[in-house]
C-alpha cells in the first residue's frame, strides 16, 4: 500500500534483463547470490576445459603461448569483475568490453574456446540495459556460430541454429528470473507495507476501544452513583428538612424523620462500601438472587416510608437459569430508581414491584397509585442541575442489555414502569417489541416522575 508515491510500483519497475534488475536486489538474493556463483564456476570450467582441449589437439604450435597467455588474462579478467561491483560504472563497462574483446581473440585463435560464452551471456545480460545486453548476446552467438563452422568438416544446419537457439533459451531463462526476483521484492516491501497498515490500524482501533471503554465505564459509573448515593442523599436531605420544620411542634415525628434518616445513611453506607469494591448491588452482593434483593427492597422502602407508602413485591414464573449478573444488577437498579422516584415525587400510597419471568425474557414493573404525570410533557433537565438524571439512566441501562423501558401514566392516574430485558440479547442489540406491563399490584402506573 503506496502512500504519497513513497512506495514500490510494480508497474513502473525497470526492465526485467537489465544490469538495474540484479543491482535491486541480486546483493540481497540468495537465489541471484547462487546463479552467480554457478555461472563463475561454469565459467572457469568451460575455459580449462576448452584450453585443454586446445592443448591435447594442438601440442607444440606457435600459437600455443599466445593461447596460453589469453586464457591466463581471460582468466584474470573475469576474476577482476567482481572487485569493481556491477554497477554500469565507465569502469565496469569498460571491464566487461576488454573481456568480451580478450574472448573473441581467442575464439579466433581457438574456436573450441567458443563455449565460454555462456557465462558471457549471463555477465552482459546482469550489466548491461537490456538494449545492449540483447546486442551483446547476438555479437556473441555470431562468434560462436562462426567458431562450430570452422570447427566443423562441412556444413551442419545444427551448429547454425543450436548456438542461437541457447542463446535464446538461456537469455529468456535469465530474464524471467530477474522478473521474478522484482516482482518478489516489490511483494515483500508491499506486505511489510501492508503489515506495518495493519499494526497502525490494530494500534489505532486498541486507542479507540479504550477511549470507548473509559467513556462507558463513565457513564455507567454516573448512573451506579445517581441510583445509590445520590438518591439515598436526596431521601436524607428530604427527611432532615422535614424534621428540622417539625422539630420544635412535634418533637417524636422530626425524631421518627431522623430516624429513618439514618437507617438510609446505613444503607448508603454498606452501598458506597460495596460500591467501591465491586460495584455490585449490596443486596445482590448479600445473596439470594434478584428475587430476594427486590423482596428486600420493597421491605426497606415500606419500613422507611413509616405508613406512608407500602411496596408489595411479586415475582411470576421461574427462570429456566439463572440471570446474567448484569441483567440482575441493571433491573435491580431500575427498581431502586423507579422507588426512589415514587417516594420523591408521586406521593403514592401503594407501589408494587412485580417481577416476571418469560421464556426469552424477564420484565420487571414498578407500579404505583401516585398523581401521575404526561411521559410526553416531562420537564426537561435545567442546565446545570443534578436531577432528571433516573428516567435516562433506567432507559441507558435497558438499551445496553438490548431491551426496551415503557412508561404509562396520565395525571391521577398513577403510573407504571415496565422494562424488558431479552435473555439472549447482546449490548446494542434490538430490543423485543413493547408489551403491555401485567403488573399484579394495585396501582397500575409509570415509574415516578423526573422533575429537573
């Protein structure tokens, strides 16, 4: 993956053949390390064998030193090739046409040194731009071409063709592995390209993740506090006013007030401590399940209430296993909000906590007998404020486990909570459809009013 022109283009790769396609890689090939290695050795076997030859055929003539003398500077010629590097420096090239010319001077003298010229093939082709490669290695072909026929008794179609025909194979051979070396190396620099996008972009989505995650535990965290401390608080709050007016007129109701006052203190307390811990319900925490904590909730809010408001509770069904943590902890935040709401605002006698367990789901209703309110009316939140925080919260919770929260009230008619959670839902997953809350309590009303 190119960015900004910085990387390989296949497509504008040089020509397979050319000196550039060995001097891109062959340093760092071990297949072009290999071939050159091969090429070397077959070169000074083919001139010790063509030079033997010479020497077993043709003892004794005058040429024989000047054969000998050639092949020696042949020899070291090809020997001088790889001090100068394979660069087309005017070095190299200048190298590359003493040796081809130091060849042919033998070739002259000798013809069987004719052989020679593969290795040639493949040192002109790894040089020189393909053009001049290609030159090279027909200049070369006509010389051995011409050598077969002088070494030949009369004419043989074969030594015509046979010398071109290697060249060709041999120069095809060559060019397709140079093809192939860049195209490998164009691949690796894209797949190192490509896994370096790749860790950036797992980088990147880990960044994410945990940015969304500290914001969700944030969130969450706000609602855990608001359903606990803040309601709590706000209970104390309303308790202490209310004794503080009556402390002086009627001294045993401001000492009932204070009273209960402090039993939610306790409850907040061993909430706040639980809080910190695991952020788990106290009463869930305690043992018994969902069940036995909202039993235990509809206790205390009635005990707390002092007469003036009684909460029943009814549990429907029987789950067929036992609910995930998360749903008992978000349901029995909900009804921990719903109560606290009726006892703020609803000023209710009557609410009922009716639990019901179906096959693919649970629903939790909160009921009461309060003077109700227009869900569709509800006064927005003040800028600034710390109330109207419980109704989202409830619906946040609900959304997560990917259930649905309905709200139905009308003014003195109380109002009914129902929140449905799906047991085999996923955070974020669609909720079921709403239902019609079957609440078994006496007032059949939405949960408590969210003023400000």
């Amino acid at each position: 993956m190119r960015r900004n022109g910085t990387g390989p283009d296949p497509e504008r790769t040089e020509p397979a053949g050319a000196g550039s396609t060995h001097r891109a890689g062959a340093a760092g090939d071990p297949d072009a390390r290999w071939l050159a290695l091969l090429m070397h050795a077959a070169f000074f076997l083919l001139l010790g064998a063509s030079l033997a030859r010479f020497l077993m055929r043709h003892p004794g003539e005058t040429r024989t030193p000047w054969i000998i003398g050639l092949s020696a500077v042949l020899a070291a010629l090809y020997l001088l090739g790889p001090v100068l590097g394979s660069r087309p420096t005017p070095r190299r090239l200048t190298w590359l046409g003493a040796l081809v010319l130091v060849w042919m001077v033998l070739v002259v003298l000798a013809p069987s040194f004719a052989w020679c010229a593969v290795p040639l093939f493949y040192t002109g082709l790894r040089i020189l731009p393909p053009r001049a490669a290609l030159a090279l290695v027909a200049l070369l072909t006509v010389f051995v071409v011409a050598a077969q026929l002088r070494l030949a008794t009369g004419f043989d179609p074969n030594l015509v063709l046979a010398p071109p025909a290697v060249a060709a194979v041999a120069t095809a051979v060559f060019v397709h592995m140079q093809r192939q070396a860049v195209r490998q190396r164009a691949l690796a620099v894209r797949q190192r390209e490509l896994i370096d996008d790749l860790l950036r972009t797992r980088r990147e989505l880990a960044a994410t993740e945990r940015r969304e995650g500290t914001l969700a535990e944030r969130q969450r965290l706000s609602m855990e506090i608001h359903d606990t401390l803040a309601q709590g608080l706000s209970s104390q709050q309303m308790l202490l006013q209310a004794a503080d007016r009556s402390w002086d007129a009627d001294p045993a109701t401001a000492r009932r007030h204070v009273l209960t006052a402090t039993g939610i203190a306790e409850r907040n307390l061993a909430e706040a401590r639980r809080f910190v811990h695991d952020l788990a319900p106290a009463d869930l925490a305690e043992g018994g399940g969902l069940e036995a904590a909202l039993r235990a909730l509809a206790d205390r809010e009635t005990a707390q209430a002092r007469g003036g408001l009684t909460v029943r509770c009814h549990v429907e069904g029987a789950p067929a296993t036992t609910l995930p943590d998360r749903v008992q902890s978000a349901l029995l935040r909900i009804a921990q909000g719903a109560l606290a709401n009726v006892t703020e605002h609803a000023e209710a006698t009557v609410a009922a906590l009716t639990l019901t367990h179906l096959d693919d789901r649970v629903v939790l209703d909160v009921a009461d007998n309060g003077h109700g309110f227009s869900p569709e009316r509800q006064t927005p939140r003040p800028a600034g404020g710390v109330r109207g925080h419980g109704l989202p919260a409830m619906r946040a919770r609900v959304q997560q486990l990917g259930g649905t929260l309905t709200i139905e009230s009308a003014p003195g008619e109380g109002t009914v909570l129902s929140a449905a959670v799906p047991l085999a839902a996923h955070p974020g997953a669609p909720g079921p459809a709403s239902r019609q809350p079957t609440s078994s309590a006496s007032p059949a009303p939405p949960a408590p009013e969210e003023r400000a």
